[in-house]
C-alpha cells in the first residue's frame, strides 16, 4: 500500500512501452488496435483515480471523467471500427 | 473480518472552480480527438502516410517525460498534505524538491515538442496542409499551450514552498495547481496513441 504510486507509475511506463512497440509494425491489426486502446483507458483510469486522487471522492465527481473517458474512447473505436 | 469504511470527501481536491475548467477542456478535447478520429475513417490512407513524418520516439519520450511529471506532483502534494503543525519547514522543502522535478520534465517536454514542430513546420507543412496535419497541429499546440500554462502554476505554487507558504491546514491552493498539471497528463495519455501509433 505504501508503495502505491510508484506501482501506478510503473504501470502507466510498461503500458506506455507497449503502445510504441506497437508502433512500430507497419500495420496494426484489428485486435492489437483493440487492445491498445483498452490499456489507453486502463492509463487514463489509473490517472483519475490515483493521481487527481478521485477514487475517494464522492462518486459523481468521480463518474464525470470517467464517463467522458468511456464515452471518447468508445467513440474513437466506432471510428476505427464500423 | 473487520470492515473498513472510507469516508469519501465531499468535493474533489483543491479549488472547486478548476474542477469546472477540467470538465470543460476535457470535452474540448475529446471533439478534437473524435474529430480526428471520424476524418481518418474518410481518408484512412492520407492520414496514415501523413503519420509517417512525425517521430513516435519523441511521442513515447513525452508521454514517459509527462507520465513521471505527474508522479512527482503527486509526492508533492503528498507532502504537504503529511506535514504537521511543527514539521512545516521541512515538509515545505520536499515537496518544492518533487516540484522541481516535475518542472524540469514540464520544460524537457516543452523541448522536445518545440523541436518536434521546427522539423515539421520546416518540412512546409502548416495548418492547411492536409486534414490530418491541421488535426495534429491543433491538438498537439493546443495541448502544448496546456503544459505551458501547467509550468507557469507549477512554477508558482514551487515559490510558495520555497517561501514555506504551505501549512497543514492549508493546501488548497497545491492541490488546484497538482489537479490542473493531471488533466494535462491524462489528455496526452490519450492523444499518443491517437496521433502517433494507431494506424
């Protein structure tokens, strides 16, 4: 528990890793696309929570990012998938 | 077992007015974002041979350079928020350390991109080159007028600790700056990928 921020620092850097190894192929597939933009609102989650400190706030205060959040990402995977 | 029950706080931290501001940039940006997103779907190919100009290293560096900033204000405000009565001095004095930190990854950040737009601007590209890069240029320079802005409060709120202006029933003021400096990191966490990896 002590060692909190320094574990969501290290998520954020590996998952951050993982998105530019990806760039690096010529051609993302569908999956990979999925995936990235899943741990890009896994990242965006983590920052909510701990770093603005929400995760201990009234929950609609909390909501708000987090349904933006959903709302965008969900929109940019219409966009890239239908 | 025994239960714990958190109390949740009754408003986010800091100011409740730059709550308002966060909510409002955070919609302006996800239009640009979904901008974007929905013109690639009409010019996959344009979008995607435009992409190849810009340096995913740079992106990845300032992702990380951001990613680490923010970490650093968090233990700053951590530390403020730890000190008490007595301990003012010295709680006020490590976290101006956390803050120096994170504006020295602010100014590296702002760097990088100032060398990533003279490369492009060089290339004779500007704003109404091709759709793709008006969309990079838009949300890449307003994004970096953010970080600007965000330098300029870490900036201030680093001279209040060097004054020992914080106390321990008084962090508000820390708490606003640190929140602002966040939504910076969370609207770029999105825009890296969106930019300069996914195709």
């Amino acid at each position: 528990m002590k060692r909190t921020f320094e574990t969501v620092w290290l998520i954020l850097v590996t998952l951050t890793i993982f998105a530019f190894l990806l760039g690096y192929l010529k051609y993302i597939s569908t999956p990979l696309v999925a995936i990235l933009l899943a741990t890009t609102f896994i990242k965006a989650l983590l920052v909510i929570d701990y770093f603005m400190d929400l995760r201990n706030v009234r929950l609609k205060y909390r909501l708000i990012p987090i349904i933006w959040l959903s709302v965008t990402v969900s929109l940019i995977t219409v966009a890239y998938y239908f | 077992m025994s239960k714990t029950l958190v109390q949740k706080e009754q408003y986010p931290p800091g100011d409740f007015a730059i709550w308002i501001i966060i909510y409002v940039e955070l919609v302006t940006f996800a239009l640009l974002f979904l901008g974007y997103a929905f013109s690639r779907r009409a010019d996959v190919a344009l979008f995607n041979e435009s992409q190849l100009l810009l340096s995913q290293t740079s992106g990845f560096i300032n992702t990380i350079v951001l990613i680490t900033s923010s970490y650093f204000v968090v233990k700053a405000v951590n530390s403020i928020k730890s000190m008490t009565q007595e301990s003012y001095k010295e709680f006020n004095t490590q976290a101006s350390k956390w803050l120096l930190l994170a504006m020295v990854c602010g100014g590296l950040f702002l760097l990088i991109k100032i060398s990533e737009f003279s490369y492009i601007f060089g290339e004779g590209i500007n704003l109404s080159t091709n759709k793709f890069y008006m969309f990079y240029l838009l949300l890449t320079g307003f994004h970096f007028m953010h970080v600007l802005l965000g330098s300029i409060i870490l900036f201030n709120i680093y001279q209040k600790t060097r004054r020992f202006g914080y106390r321990f029933n008084d962090y508000k003021g820390i708490e606003t700056g640190a929140s602002y400096w966040h939504m910076v990191d969370l609207l770029w966490i999105i825009l890296f990928p969106l930019v300069y990896i996914i195709r």
